[in-house]
C-alpha cells in the first residue's frame, strides 16, 4: 500500500467517523429539544352526568356561600360533573371552565351569533400535581343543552378542549334521563 492510497483510506474513515458522530450529536440534541418542549403539565377534561354515591350514604360537601356554610348532598339528583385531569409531568394550575353557546360560525349578519360563557366553580382555581384532579358540578344539568364547545384554560392561557364526542355523549345521556320510562306511563315494564 502506497502513501497515497494509505492518505485517501485514512481520509475515509475519518470522514465516516466524523458523519456518524455529527448525526448522533444532531439526534441528541433533536430528542433534548422535544424533551423539554413537552416537559409540562397537560389537562384532560371529563364530562359525567350523574349522581355521586359514597359508601357511608350520603356524598355531602360543604360549600361556602355569601350566607356562610352549606352542605351540599351531591347524592340527591343527577348533576353534571366537569373533571380536569393533569396528564402531564409537570404541575399545571387550572384556571377556569368556559366556552361557546348559540350558532356555530357567529355571523352577525345571519342573527347567527355565538356567545361565550364561563362556568363559576366551587374549586378553582386549583393546582394540580401530577396525576391529580379537580371535580366540580353544574346543578342545573339543561345548561349544557346549548353549549357548543367547552373548554378549561391554566394559568398560563392555554385552552384546553373538551372533546366534542364527550359534549355530544353528555347531552344524550342528559335527553335519556328526562324521557319517561314506560313505568312511570303506566305501561307494563
């Protein structure tokens, strides 16, 4: 083997070896950045109508009003029950429930017209580790017959949606409830 052909393997492999270590290094840094970008809390928000049951009767929580304590028996009659769940690895804080009612395009020239709400709750806003959640109620369960999307935002503003198949769930489930069933007519169950 000649200087020269010794010269241009030699070139080869340290051209081989200085690609290969460019596209590891790249790949690192690639898997560091999405690391870090996705390195935070994440809400999942739940919807249930229903009533709660607890193993010693009654599930009652006490509730502060402008009048002072009230306990409130969830056990009673059938509510809607907004869970937000942080799915992430990082605490998130929840700020708030809201969204949309009326038409969904809210052109005004039409009389189509979309109007946003917010849901008052009880428990926030809360901070929640993760894998924790927070549970809050509508008591009026035929609010929700208009709404059109729902959402809950954190602190920093990132809104969260409610899938529109859990909304669509939620309000048949609703309709179902409040048709009599064939006993309650007089027929034969």
């Amino acid at each position: 083997m000649t200087d020269a052909e010794l010269t241009r393997v030699l070139a080869v492999y340290g051209a081989g070896i200085s690609t290969l270590a460019l596209v590891l290094s790249l790949l690192g840094l690639g898997w560091t950045i999405y690391r870090d970008v996705t390195d935070k809390g994440r809400l999942e928000v739940s919807l249930m109508f229903g009533r709660i049951a607890s193993s010693g009767g009654a599930a009652l929580r006490n509730v502060m009003t402008p009048a002072g304590m009230k306990v409130v028996n969830l056990s009673e009659r059938s509510r809607v029950f907004i869970t937000a769940t942080n799915t992430g690895r990082r605490p998130i804080t929840v700020a708030k429930y809201w969204g949309y009612s009326g038409a969904w395009l809210g052109l005004n020239q039409l009389k189509l017209r979309r109007t946003g709400f917010v849901i008052t709750t009880l428990n926030l806003p809360a901070s929640l580790d993760p894998g924790a959640e927070v549970t809050d109620w509508l008591d009026d369960p035929s609010e929700v017959a208009t709404i059109r999307t729902l959402y809950a935002s954190d602190t920093t503003g990132r809104r969260w949606r409610v899938a529109q198949s859990a909304l669509r769930r939620l309000k048949r489930d609703i309709r179902a409830s409040e048709e009599p069933s064939p006993a309650t007519l007089g027929g034969v169950a």
